[in-house]
C-alpha cells in the first residue's frame, strides 16, 4: 500500500506560476509510472503529465511547454512544475501512481485557481 500527498495548490494570477509536490510514503522506485492528473469544473478528469521510472516524461498538448514533470527519487517525490498559467488550468490535480503489479493510488488532490 502506498500513501500520496500533495501539496502547493493555490490561487495564482494569469501568467505566474506554481509548483505541485506530491509525496510518497514509500520509494517511488518501485513505481513505474507516476503523473498528474486534473479535474475542472463540469469537464472530464484528464491526464497533464506522466513520467515512468526510467524518466520518461509527456504531456498533454494544453501544457506543453508550460508545464514540466520531475521526480527525486531519495525525497519520494513527484513535482509538476506550472509555469505561464491561464484561467483554464483552474482544475483539481491529483497525484497518479502504478505500480507493477498494476495496483493504483491516488492522492487527495489539491486546488489550483487561476484568476485575475
């Protein structure tokens, strides 16, 4: 069983930026493939980011180049680093995680706002 926390939701103007972190209560080593997920109000949940354990990373077209996804390992630790965002990255983003025996975990999910 493995426990995922996030953290560094907030409201934020259009154009800054946020960093989320989500946390692991066990190595993340063994869990090939980590992401983000979102849900806005009345759309459906959708995938923004993924990197597997070998450090493959992608996203979806909406946050290319926006957005970055990383993990340090020795911290248990995902980030999704959130840059230039707009109005319509107001979503709930949850931290994802598989591992290989394709058991999923989910975090809590944090609240990200982005309004003027």
């Amino acid at each position: 069983q493995v426990q995922l926390v996030e953290s560094g939701g907030g409201l934020v103007q259009p154009g800054g930026s946020l960093r989320l972190s989500c946390t692991a209560s066990r190595s993340i080593v063994s869990l090939n493939r980590m992401g983000w997920y979102r849900a806005a109000p009345g759309k459906e949940r959708e995938l923004v980011a993924r990197i597997t354990s070998g450090g493959t990373t992608g996203y979806v077209d909406s946050v290319k180049g926006r957005f970055t996804i990383s993990r340090d390992n020795p911290k248990n630790t995902v980030y999704l680093q959130m840059n230039n965002l707009k109005p319509e990255d107001t979503a709930v983003y949850y931290c994802y995680a598989r591992d290989v025996q394709f058991r999923e975990y989910w975090g809590q999910g944090t609240q990200v706002t982005v309004s003027s």
